[in-house]
C-alpha cells in the first residue's frame, strides 16, 4: 500500500504515513466536513462585555479613621479636623463603608472632647488668678 499524498510505501492497517504523517483513510460520506467559519452569536458581541463597577478608593476612610483615633488619643485638634475633613471628603466620593463613617464619628467626639478640655483649662487658668 502507497501513500497518496508522498508515495511511500506503508503496511497494509496503516492509518496515517509514516514519513508524512497524513491520514490514508478517506472519509466517509456520512461525516460532515468542520465548519469552515465558526457560527454566529445570538447577541452582538458587545453583550457579552460586562461592566464592572469599581468602588470608590477607600484611602481618605482610612485617613479619617487614623486621624480621629490619634486624635482621640493624643494630638487633639491638629489631627482630629483633618480626620474630619477626610471623613466628609469619603462620603461625598461615595464611599459608603465603615471606615469612612467611623472616622468621621471619631473626629468629631475627638474634636468635641478636645474642645471642652480646652475649655475646662482655660476656666480653671482663669479661677486659678481669681483667687
């Protein structure tokens, strides 16, 4: 038996060449032949793009949360506005998560705190040169 596409010579079961590695048997009538364009979509191919909604970056929550709680615990007014100004700037972007909220309710307890310790000092400086 002969290859038909190169001639060489094969044994007599062979399925595909030796030398040049195409199949010998023919095909047969009942198989269809691979489709030579793939077949068309049932939506236009811009549906199938999905958009995906990216959250607000959370960078100015965690800046309002930081400040408020060194402002709470320690630094007082210097930290406890900007955490406040952070506060407000996230959830004007949107950001609707924790962080932004509990920063912005811990500058303002932090700055409240502060504000009344300032006070009550001021008032007890003041009795203090009364007496």
């Amino acid at each position: 038996m002969f290859c038909k596409h190169c001639m060489n010579e094969m044994e007599q079961n062979a399925i595909f060449c030796d030398k040049c590695g195409k199949s010998i048997q023919e095909r047969p009538d009942n198989v269809p032949p691979p489709p030579s364009h793939t077949p068309p979509l049932p939506y236009p191919p811009h549906a199938y793009h999905h958009v995906v909604m990216q959250e607000p970056a959370d960078g100015l929550a965690t800046a309002s949360l930081v400040l408020g709680i060194i402002g709470l615990v320690m630094c007082g007014l210097f930290l406890s506005i900007p955490g406040l100004v952070c506060g407000i700037m996230a959830k004007k972007q949107g950001n609707k998560g924790g962080k932004a909220t509990a920063g912005l309710i811990l500058s303002i307890v932090a700055t409240a705190l502060w504000a009344l310790g300032i006070i009550f000092y001021i008032l007890i400086f003041a009795l203090a040169f009364t007496l």
